[in-house]
C-alpha cells in the first residue's frame, strides 16, 4: 500500500493538478455562500430571486452538458480546464468592478453567474474525464480521494473565510479571493506535461447528435450507471430546494449571523474531510454497492435536521452543522465511490460524454430545484420548503434500493468492467 502512496505522490502531473484544483476550490467555497450573501445582505433580495440566482448559475448544466461532452471528447482536455478557470477569473471580477462603480444589481449577478455556469460546465465535465489520464486505475480511488480531501478541506474553510470576509470588506468584494483562486488553478493546470491522446473515432465526429447519442445510450442501459444517474438526479434537486432558501432562512428567520453561518458551512467541509477519509475503507469493508447505497442515505438524513432546528442560538446553530457534517460525509463517500466507478467502468473514448450526461440529467435538476425552492418559500414559507427538499433527499437515497448496488459487494473498482455492469440485471 505505501509502495502506491508514494507513487501517487511522486506523480508531477497529479500533483500539479492537485493543487490547481486545491486552490479552486478554496475558491468555489468562497463563492458557494458568497454570492447568495451578496444576494440576501447587499442586494436585498427576495425568496424568488434567490431561486432565479440558482436556476442562472445551473441552467448551463441544461443547455450545454451534452455539447460540452463531445468537445472533451474529441480534443484534449488540459487546454479546456485552463480555459475555464481563466475566464471564471476574469469574468468574476465584474462583481467587485460594479460595486466599486454603483452598477451592482441583481441582473448582473444572474449574468455573471450564468456565464461563469457555461465555464463551470466545460471545467467540471473534463476534470472529471482527466484524472484516468494521469492516473492508473489502481489509484483513481485514492487520487479521488486526495481530491476529495482538498475539496473537503476548502469546505472547511472557505465558508468562514467568505463569512469573515462579508464582515470585513462586504460580500461583494469578497469575491475578488475566488477571481484570484481560479487564474492560480489555471496555471497549476497548464504546467501538467503529459500528453494526451484523443481516441475518438474520427467518422462519429463528422455526426454530432450520434456521439451524444452514444452517450446518453451508454448510461440509459448500464444498471449502474442508471441507478447513479437517477438517484443523483433526484438527490441535487431536492437539494437545491433546500439551499436556494437556506441562507435566507438562516439569517431572516433564525436570524443567523454571517460568521456563525459561515462556521456552519465550514462543518459541511468536515463531514467531506471524513467521507474522504473513510470511502476507500468502507468499500474494502463493505464493498462497493453497499457503500454507495449507505453513503446516499447518511446525507439524506442530514438534510431533513435544518428544517428542525430549534431553541436557543447555539441548539439551533450545533443541529444545523450536525446536518451539514452527515450531508457533507454522506456526499463525499458517495461521490469518491461513484465517480471511481465511471472512471473505472467506462472507456476512455466515451468519458466526456458519459460525464456530461451524467451532469446534464443530475446536475440539470439543480436549476428546476432552486425554482421550486424559491417558489414554495415564497408561497408556503422558507421553513417548509426546507421540509420538502428533505423529503426529497430521502427519497433520492430510497431509488438505489431498486437498482444492483447492494447485490455488488466486489471490494475493488478496478475489478469491475462494463461488461460486469452489463451482466448485473437490475
């Protein structure tokens, strides 16, 4: 085992990419509370803007996830990542510009994010195609873990920083820290040396729709890649309910402060740190279906605890970073394990498609989500929509329940194949 540490570890190219993606998502965390603070506190918004905030930031997981797939596919995707970072930098950069100038309101904000959203599509979809690249299939589970882990660490950190942050120099100009995160992750990125080869076939090229029909075809009838596609489909939309009116809740109705909720996200980080931690034992223990299915329900049941805090301040505050700490590890394991799964199961040739599809379907619930929360919290009331997108989460986590995972009790990835994932009937 210390044989493949050290491997990993000496590995150039994954440390670059490492602490590109390190400081990106110190970054992203940042920006994660910072942009609804700006929202809520600077620009007064409503119950409904916050849901549109949303639907702009993850709209472009909709329009431009399977289009996104077949570019990463047919070029290298070391430039795309670069690219994308860069001009996430740039572009934030227009939110502290127009505060500095009076021009800040919310149609800027819906612009910038959606923007930075189409960038978010591309960057997200070839990260994830990447790693197999740089990594032998041995050790994507432990270099989805080390990735997990800075995420985990950032999450951590990053909300208290972005609360800290709000206080000091308003949330605003706050943002500036996550512009400069993502031209420092471009640069980490662009120094990774080996070359990658594009094995696309090059007639599907001259077809479009075919190659992205080969995408969504491959998820659509592979059990496994089905019963993950669909619980996280229900799992990110449910959760957008909740998060598109969570830190309104928090600071209008518990009347939360900035820093205490930012110490609040920073549990959210802690429970990634611990699924990071835990994911590769819990597969060697359990096996890989089990855990899957376990790690879906730890973070459903940390969803439903928001809506029920209740008491004083600080009873209020510890079941708040109570749910945060099992959302985040439940999240965490379930995402090492899944992603280790693709990677492993799915042709190279086919990992940018798979990918997007997988972003287009799941993540492309996230903006019907941030509508729906934002509707039910105006209409019915923020707590209840709370109660809903709980619900929600544990029903995600109840669809694995019909799916092959708890009969795969394998305890490696690298012994799974596509063929194995066609062989195990649901």
């Amino acid at each position: 085992m210390s044989n493949k540490v050290e491997g990993l570890l000496t590995n150039t190219d994954f440390r670059r990419l490492w602490i590109g993606q390190t400081a990106s998502q110190f970054g992203t965390q940042v920006a994660l509370l910072g942009m609804p603070l700006i929202a809520a506190l600077y620009l007064g918004a409503s119950p409904m803007q916050m849901g549109l905030l949303g639907f702009a930031e993850y709209a472009p997981f909709i329009i431009f996830g399977l289009l996104a797939g077949v570019w990463i596919d047919r070029f290298p995707r070391r430039p795309i990542l670069v690219a994308a970072n860069f001009f996430r930098g740039a572009l934030l950069l227009i939110v502290p510009l127009t505060a500095l100038t009076g021009f800040l309101n919310m149609t800027v904000l819906y612009l910038v994010a959606f923007i930075v959203g189409i960038c978010t599509v591309f960057f997200d979809v070839a990260y994830t195609s990447f790693l197999p690249s740089i990594v032998s299939k041995e050790q994507l589970v432990e270099g989805n873990s080390k990735l997990e882990t800075s995420k985990s660490t950032a999450q951590i950190a990053g909300p208290g920083l972005s609360g800290g942050l709000e206080q000091l120099i308003t949330a605003p100009f706050a943002i500036l820290f996550t512009s400069v995160s993502f031209f420092v992750s471009a640069v980490y990125i662009a120094r990774i040396r080996k070359l990658e080869t594009v094995v696309a076939d090059a007639k599907k090229q001259k077809n479009m729709w075919l190659e992205i029909k080969e995408g969504l075809h491959t998820v659509y009838t592979k059990p496994l890649l089905w019963g993950v596609v669909r619980c996280s489909t229900v799992f990110n939309l449910s959760w957008n309910v909740i998060f598109s009116v969570y830190v309104l809740y928090a600071s209008q109705e518990l009347k939360i402060s900035a820093s205490i909720l930012g110490i609040i996200y920073g549990t959210l980080g802690i429970g990634y740190l611990f699924g990071s931690l835990l994911a590769q034992r819990a597969v060697r223990r359990f096996g890989v279906g089990p855990t899957i299915v376990g790690s879906a329900t730890i973070a459903a049941s940390g969803g439903l605890l928001a809506p029920l805090a209740v008491g004083s301040e600080l009873s209020i505050a510890l079941i708040m970073m109570l749910g945060q700490l099992l959302f985040g590890m439940g999240v965490s394991m379930f995402s090492i394990s899944t992603i280790s799964l693709r990677q492993v199961i799915v042709p190279d040739a086919l990992q940018g498609r798979v990918n997007a599809t997988f972003r287009f379907i799941s993540w492309g619930s996230l903006p019907l989500g941030s509508l729906i929360g934002g509707m039910i919290g105006g209409a019915m009331g923020l707590r209840f929509a709370l109660f809903a997108g709980s619900i929600g989460l544990l029903a995600s986590a109840c669809t694995l329940l019909f799916t092959p995972f708890l009969q795969l009790r394998v305890k490696s990835f690298h012994e799974l194949t596509l063929e194995k994932d066609v062989s195990i009937k649901s």
